[in-house]
C-alpha cells in the first residue's frame, strides 16, 4: 500500500463521497468495515487524497479487447 505522504490532503467522508459520486452512507461503510484507509483525528475521520486514488485505481476494470464470435448476430 501506498504511504499517506505529510502534504497530502486529507479529505472530510462528504468531501470523499462527492469525489466517487456516491452518498456518504457508501464511504462510512467503507470505513466501518476497514475497506479503506483513514485518519482518525479525534471524532473526526478524513481520507487521504492518494488513499482514495489508489482505491479508485485499484477498482477500474479494463475493457475487454477484441470481438467475440457470433456476439449480437442472428443465425
């Protein structure tokens, strides 16, 4: 996993949930069951901006190359 580096910007779970175009239900969860990385800062939970980038990269699925045989035509 990649380290959380001094200067990056630690992002709030709204700021986060914007990011990934999901609802802030979906990042807590995320945090709950430790799928994610975050900072604890007293009550206050932040996500680092590489954490989440590194979770957006690891998540992105590749489109299948090539054509396959008789996909969509009628015999």
């Amino acid at each position: 996993m990649k380290e959380v580096t001094t200067n990056d910007r630690l992002l709030t779970v709204e700021e986060a949930a914007e990011r990934l175009g999901t609802g802030v239900r979906f990042i807590r969860r995320l945090i709950a069951e430790r799928r994610i990385r975050y900072v604890k800062l007293g009550k206050h939970v932040r996500i680092a901006d590489s954490v989440l980038a590194a979770y957006i990269a690891e998540r992105t699925v590749e489109p299948v190359r090539g054509r396959r045989a008789g996909y969509g035509l009628v015999v």
